[in-house]
C-alpha cells in the first residue's frame, strides 16, 4: 500500500522566489566547508542552539526542534531556506531528544529520559496546551544509560504512538527479559494512554526487542516500519578485543503496524551483527550482516545466534552511531551518523542514502556498500570537537532535508546544486492516506494533513492550489 498524498502549497510566485535567492546572505562558521556529493549542496540554516536533537516540521511549514536542556523551538523559514522567528513554544529543560506530530498536525508529542508528554498544539499560532503524561516508566538507573527517548505518530495508524527505549547501560543483561522495558519498541494507543498514563514495560504492542538503542525509527511510504541502531562498545569474542571494527551497527525492519503478529528479537546482548568478519576469531562460515556470539557455550553461540534472532536487514561499518532515519517520495533512506566516539581513527559523522527498491534495501544483507555518502566532515581527525555532528532529520514538502547538528548548535539544509529538493515529495512531512485496518485492538479513523513550506522550488503560480502525488 503506497499513501496518496494531497497537500495545499501556499507559496511565493516563482518570479519572487528566484528574485529573492539572488539576495541571499549565506550563515558561515569556522569549520571546514562540508564534503559534499556530486549534484548536492549544503548550507547553515540556522545557528545559536545550545544542543538540537530531534526536529519536526509543522502542518502549516515551521520547524520545530528539540533543544536539548532548553525545550522546544518553533522557526519559520524565509525565501533563502534560513530559519527566522525563533520562538520557545515549550520551555523544559528535561526534554532530551524525542519528537513528534500527530499526522493531523494537531497534537505534539517529546520525551524526557522518563516520560512521553503529549500536548493540544495549534498549527497556526504555535501555542500548546493540556499537556498529558502518557507513558511513565523509562529512566534508566545506571550512569551510562541512554537517555534518549525516541518517538513516532505513525502515518498509518494516526492514533498510535511509538516509543524506542534503549538498554541501561553498554551490556545490559537486564534485558535478556522484554518485561524489562529496556532495548525494546514498542507502540500505544494514544486515545487510551491520553485517559490513564501508563508504564512503558507494562503495556503497549512490542515492534521488537534485544535492540541496544534503537535512536531512529520512521515509517517508510509502504507504511512498513524501520530503525537504525548503535551497537555494542569494547566488544571482545573469546577474550580477545574486536571492537575497532565491529559489531556492525544496523538497519532493521520490524514489519508493518497494521499487522498484529507477534515481533521477535533482534539479539542483544547475546549475538551482535558482524562487520569485518575476518578480525572475529574462530569466525567460521560468518560473513557481514550474520550475528555473532561474543563468548561461544553450549548456551549461546554463532549457530544459536543465527537461529533464534533477527538479523539486521543491512549493517554498517561499526562505531558510526545512527541516529536518524527518514524515507524520501521516492523511497530512498536517508541517515544521520552521529559519529564515534571512542575508536582510534574517527568515523561517521556523515548523512549517507540507501537505495531501496519495492519496499526492500536493494543491497544484499550481507552488502558493506549500502550507505552512499551524500555529506561528511572533510577532516575526521578533527572530530568530535570541530565538526558538525548529524543528529535529527526532516524532510520539507519541496524534498529538502534538514538535518540538526547537536555539537554546533546548527541546523542545516541539504538539497540538489540548482536548488531543488533531494527528492520528490515525501510522505514524511504531510499526508492523506486510507484508512488502515485493525490492530492490534482497533480501528484507528483515517489520517489528513495540510503543509505549507515557507519556499519551494517547485511554485505553483497563484495561492491555494492543490497539488496531487502519488
């Protein structure tokens, strides 16, 4: 099932907009001018944020954006693609990362490292209201837990919240039980939860679990559901270190909301993905993408790990740290790597694609040339202190993507060298759809929405017109 999108563009004449990029004052730093694949550019958006996470855009064209220790910003975006009129919508310095808007674009929904809130948000003002507790339950006792809470308000299920929570600490063993609401993903009615709040491993619809920390998760434009996650630090196999390789970090499919069946497990912390199968000792038969037992017994090994767990559709280079996911209009995957932190020679800190086809990565599971950059940091060995670091993306309703960089404080946007967006309209950022089925207890009502870029290149003369995709 593909959605059919039917979006109202308000937008400048052409004549105007072309009149207005030719003035265009472009934001700078002292860093080094992004890396950039052929055919694309970058610019700074915005910058002065103390530590942007997760954005969100709006149904009538604001972005709003997750400002960690701060709250939640709302900008609009003027004729050069730079964010203006800053505003503190929501001032709580608790919220950490997770956001997301109800398809209708009329509730609000971010996390603390505890709790989900929801909050009455009108589009046109940007004021909200009537916050309600939702989900309790998710802090994390040990000191190198993951803090990040992140959300989803699915597109086929409007009603439906998704929440990924991630393990409380490198190796948690805790979460060898899914009734430990750790490394795990899991789906609320919003209807239910907005009337008694609940706690996380006592309910919901688990998508998966034996997932380390699964920071990004999206629905692509098959309504099918997807994630990326940051694997094991310091991992040994057999008592020998392994790590500066591997695990893989990976990308993983967890099916569709729409259907009920039971999600397995993804294998953490038994079994982790192979990257460089050659630096794992007695690797016998793996290659990328298998799973691998760090200690090999009679209770867990290579062969037990291959049978009982689910296998990352794609994997990538390990250390990378993805921490973002969104499908284009025409179905290609997009990703932010936030980048390591604790390997000798840096890597990620990049935003890289990933073909898809028929709903599927169009490379092999065991495939290391899936991720094609798109923008990097040219000097790695100046990272983490003096590069931008990808966290958060969004797409526009012109195919832009933006994208926020938590360790500068920026917000970027990415689009094709004549000024166009990377792709075709995506569903990400508005949609009307069909009404889905039931699941797993009931019939969520069809979902709409409106947006307004604030420039797109593609501009229809006169206001008010109605746009059809497929």
């Amino acid at each position: 099932m593909r959605w059919t999108a039917q979006v109202l563009f308000v937008a400048p004449l052409l004549a105007a907009s072309a009149l207005a990029q030719t003035s265009c004052t472009k934001l700078t730093n002292d860093l080094p001018a992004p890396s950039m694949a052929p055919g694309y550019i970058s610019d700074i958006a915005s910058r002065g944020l103390k530590y942007p996470r997760g954005i969100q855009w709006d149904t009538t064209g604001h972005l709003l954006v997750v400002d960690r220790g701060v709250g939640i910003f709302r900008f609009s975006v003027d004729s050069c693609l730079q964010l203006q009129d800053r505003r503190l919508i929501i001032n709580d310095t608790e919220l950490n990362h997770g956001i997301s808007m109800s398809p209708d674009g009329k509730t609000l929904f971010a996390t603390t490292n505890d709790v989900a809130y929801s909050w009455s948000y009108d589009p046109d003002t940007g004021d909200v209201d009537d916050r309600k507790t939702l989900v309790t339950g998710m802090a994390n006792t040990e000191e190198d837990g993951h803090v990040t809470r992140t959300l989803l308000s699915p597109i086929s299920k409007p009603d439906w919240l998704i929440i990924s929570v991630g393990s409380q600490s490198n190796i948690d063993v805790s979460t060898l039980s899914v009734n430990s609401g750790k490394a795990q993903i899991r789906a609320f009615n919003v209807s239910e939860v907005s009337k008694k709040p609940v706690v996380f491993h006592n309910s919901g619809f688990i998508l998966g679990w034996g997932l380390r920390n699964s920071v990004g998760i999206t629905e692509d434009n098959e309504a099918q559901l997807w994630s990326v996650e940051n694997s094991v630090d310091g991992v040994m196999r057999n008592g020998e270190e392994i790590h500066e390789n591997n695990p893989a970090e990976e990308l993983n499919f967890h099916g569709s909301l729409l259907d009920s069946s039971p999600r397995g497990n993804y294998g953490y912390p038994n079994c982790y993905a192979v990257w460089a199968a050659d630096e794992i000792p007695d690797h016998t038969g793996l290659q990328t993408g298998d799973q691998f037992a760090q200690v090999e017994n009679s209770t867990v090994n290579d062969i037990i790990c291959a049978e009982r767990y689910q296998p990352p559709r794609i994997s990538f280079h390990a250390h990378q740290a993805p921490l973002d996911i969104k499908f284009d209009g025409d179905g290609q995957a997009w990703i932010s790597f936030h980048g390591s932190w604790n390997r000798a020679e840096p890597i990620g800190y990049r935003v890289v694609t990933v073909a898809f086809a028929n709903g599927q990565p169009k490379e092999a599971n065991n495939s290391q040339s899936a991720a094609i950059e798109i923008m990097a940091n040219p000097d790695l060995s100046q990272c983490q202190t003096s590069c931008f670091r990808p966290a958060g993306l969004a797409f526009d309703t012109a195919g832009h993507l933006w994208m926020s960089s938590d360790a500068t404080g920026e917000i970027y946007v990415i689009r094709k060298d004549d000024g166009s967006g990377v792709a075709a309209f995506t569903s990400n950022a508005a949609v009307s759809g069909p009404t889905p089925g039931p699941t797993p207890s009931d019939k969520p009502s069809s979902a709409s929405g409106v947006v307004v870029s604030g420039w797109l290149v593609t501009v229809m003369v006169g206001l008010g017109m109605l746009v059809y995709m497929l």
